[in-house]
C-alpha cells in the first residue's frame, strides 16, 4: 500500500482546556518535523497546518511506514479554545475527521476537557487523549524528541510511580465518562479503547508516538470517508469570520472537498438570505521565512482540498462561522444558494410552542446546544445565534410558564439595553456558560428547585 491519490488529509482538531498545551504541541510538532524531516514541506495554512507523511515517517524513523499508510499526511487546525470544534461543522456533522484531546497531567480534568470529550461521543470522533507537560513530574529526566516509552525506562522508580499514578486519574475520569483507555501501547484495538499518550510539547517526548497513533486512526477509521474529488466544485466550512486590514471582512475556511478558484462564484451562509458573491482573492500565510514581509499574506490562484485559506470577497459583514461556502455556477446558484439557506434554517429553531429560549455565538455551538437539550428532553421555543438582545427578554418576559420564561446563553453576551432590562423584569431567568454541560447541569438543577 502506498499513498492513494485520491483520499484527502485528514483534518485533525485540537481540543483541550485553556493552557494545557494546544498550542505549543502544534508548535512543536512543527517546529521538529521540519527540523527532521526535508523531504515534504510543512505548510502553513490559515488557521491550519499540514504535515506530510514523508516528514511524519522520518519522525518516526521508520521508512517503512510509508508504504503502510496511505493518506498523504495530516491537517492540524489549530485554532484557540475547544470550540473550533463546533464551529468546523458540516452538514451537522464535524468536519474535523481525527481529534486530539490534551490534558495537563499535573492538573488532570477541567471543564473544557470533559466538554471536548462529550462533543467527541456525540460525534463519534475517532481522538487519541495527550497527557501532556511530563517533564514538570518533580525529578523528571527529560530525553529531548525521544519516544515516551524510551524515556520512561530512563526515568527513576519514583518518578515512574508518580506518572502512573497520575496517568491513572485520567483513565479512572475517561472511565467516568464512559470511555475505556489504556496507555496507547498497551492497546490492542482502537475501536474498544482509547489510547492515551504521555508528552511533553516542550521536550518533544511522545511526540512520535502521537503522529504515528493518529496515521494509524486514520487508516483504520477513515479509509472509506476520506475520498474526494479534486476537480469538484470546492466545498468549505467558514472557520472565522475577520476584519483585515485593507481587505475588509474576510473568511478564514477549511476547504474539505474539491477545488477553489479566485474570480469563482460563491454561496456562504448567513443568518439572513445566504451572501453570493464573487472570490476577490484567495490568501494564504507567507512561508515561515518570509515573516518579516510587510504583508501577511500570499495570493494564490487555486486551492484544493483539504486546506485552509482566507477569502477575500465583497459583502461577507454577514458570513456565519460554521456555516457552509460552496462554489457554484450559473447552472447551480438558485439550488445551492436554498439548500445553504435550509441548512441554516434547520439549526435555527423559531416556533409559537413552548420552552426556554436559547442564544449561542456559532452556528456549530448552536447545533450542539440544541442537540444537548433534545437529549435531556427540554423544549426550545426559540434557538439563534447572536447575542442576548432587548428584544429576547420582552419576548421571554411574556412567557406565563416560568420554566420556560428562560433564556439560555452559550459563549454570548448580553447586550448593554437588555442587561438594562434585565434588571427590572424580575420574571425572566439567564443562564450564561461557555461550557455546554455545565449550562444544561445550572438549567436542571434550578428547574428542579422551582418545583420544590
Ligand atoms: P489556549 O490557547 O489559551 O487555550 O492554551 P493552549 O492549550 O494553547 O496552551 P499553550 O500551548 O499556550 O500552553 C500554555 C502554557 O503551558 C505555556 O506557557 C506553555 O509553554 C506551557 N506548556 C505547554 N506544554 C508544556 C509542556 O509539555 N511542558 C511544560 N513544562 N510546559 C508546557
Ligand atoms: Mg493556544
């Protein structure tokens, strides 16, 4: 087996609490692919970054991977905070096809990694979990780029002790979370355990490891879904929606399938009628070495999936994160255009009957509210993206039934003339998160109050 030309990059999402080491493990897995390896370029996207299989194998230091695998190598996404996640959504489903979850093994379990962890379940996600920041385990010997068990065996008894024990926590909290793990090379199948890998982002212990777990998921997972079609009309998820300097507003997307042209006609989703407009340029980051260029950015003619590229277009003021871009033709504007509308339309809920009120930043976070509530059996009168408005309270304000005069906000804010009102309509009640469960646990309990 050898690369198949005709599967795409897996797209692998990073999701972690804040500070647990998202960033710097991209960084480092960067940084050390293009220091080891020469052969295949590390490229830069927006918002993403692509490590070919041949700097992976070299990683690893076995050749003979290569005709092992047959994907040509991976797409990091690598934007801040785990809901990047639920804004790289498709068609409901997530775009990203492997995931990473990174945990501080000194720190264990925070709120956004059992987060991460529940929208991984919903999905079905294929992810390794990252035990990461080894080397601050008091008495730690590191051994720089090392494989995590060549370094284990280097390590004293003590300290050896001390990661187990730490390293079990987590698998005692996957455990509660109803996922079965092993430290990943004790695991003999990846569909009936997780395989949790010990690192360190900043020696690069364990790094190989996570590379060569993740081309494994991708091999056994994904063989089936990774195919695509180059010369397609390109199809793409808006990642975030960005003022630029001298460019206006522009959309930072994850192009997962076929080809995108500058000059190309496009449909991007909105939360009105979906925005058509025409491809002004297509940009990509400046190679690493030409940082110090003035501009930032690179034009280019064409891309193709799977990458990230900024688009510059007139009127994206209205662009939705997590919502479709779609290139279409004279033949096929009106039937995309609508089905990008009903797409937007299905998430957004608006109905006479009753239940509480929700409001969420995303498209994507959203869907994933209103999918938690369906879950827990909670009606929703209303579901929309943007902020809590003036207009959200005198509406909730008039709800007679006080379980649902309620309003329930995820990552928003609440607008300076509502907060306002807020303060003198004693009838309706906000929750506000930026993490789903803990949002959906604050409405059960003070529901189950009330009726006390
Ligand atoms: P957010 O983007 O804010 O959510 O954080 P993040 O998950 O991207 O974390 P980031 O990579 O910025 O790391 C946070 C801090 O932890 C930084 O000071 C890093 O240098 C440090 N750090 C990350 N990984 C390691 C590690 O393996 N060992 C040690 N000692 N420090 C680490
Ligand atoms: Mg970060």
């Amino acid at each position: 087996m050898a690369v198949n030309e005709n599967l795409r990059t897996p797209i692998v999402s990073v999701m972690g609490h804040v500070d647990h080491g998202k960033t710097t493990l991209l960084d480092m897995i960067r940084g050390s692919a293009v220091a080891e390896g020469e052969a295949g370029a590390i490229t830069q996207h927006i918002g993403a970054t692509e490590v070919p299989i041949e700097n992976i194998v070299t990683k690893c230091g076995d050749p003979s991977l290569k005709d092992r695998f047959i994907v040509p190598g991976l797409l990091f996404i690598d934007t801040p905070g785990h809901h990047a996640f639920t804004s790289l959504r498709s068609r409901g489903g997530a775009l990203a096809d492997l995931a990473i979850v990174i945990v501080d093994i000194n720190e264990g379990f925070m709120p956004q990694t059992i987060e991460s962890l529940h929208i991984l379940k919903r999905f079905k996600t294929p992810f390794v979990v990252v035990a990461n920041k080894i080397d601050r385990i008091h008495g730690w010997n590191p051994n720089k780029n090392s494989s995590f068990l060549a370094s284990y065996n280097k390590q004293s008894e003590r300290v050896k002790t001390d990661l187990d024990n730490k390293f079990y926590d987590i698998v005692g909290e996957l455990y509660n979370l109803g996922f079965n793990s092993e430290r990943f090379d004790r695991v003999g199948d990846f569909q009936r355990n997780i395989g949790v890998i010990p690192i360190s982002a900043v020696t690069g212990e364990g790094i190989s490891d996570v590379l060569m777990i993740l081309l494994g998921l991708a091999q056994k997972f994904l063989e089936g879904s990774l195919h695509y079609t180059a010369k397609s009309p390109g199809i793409g998820t808006v990642l975030e929606v960005k003022e630029e300097k001298g460019l206006g507003t522009t959309i930072d997307t994850i192009l997962y399938d076929g080809t995108i042209k500058k000059g190309d006609i496009i449909v991007v989703g909105s939360l009105g009628d979906p925005i058509q407009t025409k491809i002004r340029a297509l940009l990509k980051p400046r190679p690493l070495s030409e940082i110090k260029a003035e501009e930032k950015f690179q034009q280019v003619a064409e891309v193709t999936a799977a990458v990230g590229v900024k688009i510059s277009a007139p009127n994206l003021e209205g662009a939705l994160a997590g919502a479709p871009v779609r290139v279409v033709s004279p033949e096929t504007i009106d039937a995309i255009t609508a089905e990008v509308k009903s797409e937007i339309a299905d998430v957004q809920i608006d109905t006479d009957s009753v239940g509480v009120t929700i409001k969420a930043d995303t498209i994507g976070s959203l869907e994933a509210l209103v999918n938690e509530l369906r879950k827990e059996e909670i009606p929703i009168r209303k579901a929309h993206v943007g902020d809590v408005s003036n207009r959200d309270i005198v509406e909730v304000s008039a709800i007679e039934d006080p379980f649902y005069s309620v309003i329930i906000g995820f990552n928003v804010k609440v607008l300076p003339d509502a907060k306002e009102k807020l303060q003198t309509t004693s009838e309706v009640t906000l929750f506000r998160n930026d993490v789903i469960y803990r949002l959906i646990d604050d409405y059960k309990d003070w529901a189950k109050k009330q009726k006390e």
